[in-house]
C-alpha cells in the first residue's frame, strides 16, 4: 500500500536515503529495484520518527548535487538500524555470491 505523502521533497529525501544505504550495504553503485525502493521509501515515510530523521540528515548532504567527493557514510542512529533491517529483509539475495576464500 503505497502511502500518500504530499511532501514531494520528503520523498525525494527518503529516496536519496534509501539508494545511500542500499549502496552500503551491497557495496554497489547503483540503486535497489523499482519495488524494493518504494517499500523501503514507504517504511520510513510511515515513521513520524524517521520522516523527520530523514529529513534532519538530508539538511547536511547534498543530495541535489553530483559531486567527485569520496561519498560520505551514513550515521548510525535510529534511522540507519531500523531502515537498514528493513531493507535487509525486504531485498533480493545477490544473484553473484563471491567464492569463499580458498583454504589450503
């Protein structure tokens, strides 16, 4: 159910939000798919806590602008725990799984 947020730049915000921890936690440059995205927008959308969490952290990062900075880490607070469980309940298993180490 998709939530209906009139705040079009709230959304932007928690989307920027999301694609940042996705790429974290894949270690890919790239964002999560279509329906992964919307869901995980959706979560913190629903949160009055983490809409405003959200919103905090999109006041210290450019999220409008490209930039050749090293990307900056997220912070590890509420937001980041609750939305990165989320996420890792929600996303796909990786289709390319890297060899374990070679023992010998």
């Amino acid at each position: 159910m998709a939530l209906l947020v009139e705040d079009t730049k709230l959304r932007e915000q928690a989307l920027a939000y999301v694609i940042r921890l996705y790429d974290e936690l894949t270690e890919e440059n790239g964002a999560p798919t279509l329906g992964t995205q919307n869901q995980a927008v959706d979560f913190v959308l629903a949160d009055p806590e983490l809409r405003q969490a959200v919103a905090d952290w999109a006041k210290t990062t450019p999220i409008d602008e490209a930039t050749t900075a090293p990307p900056q880490r997220l912070p590890r607070d509420a937001l980041y725990d609750r939305a990165r469980a989320f996420l890792a309940r929600i996303m796909e298993p990786p289709v390319f799984v890297p060899a374990p180490p070679d023992r010998r």
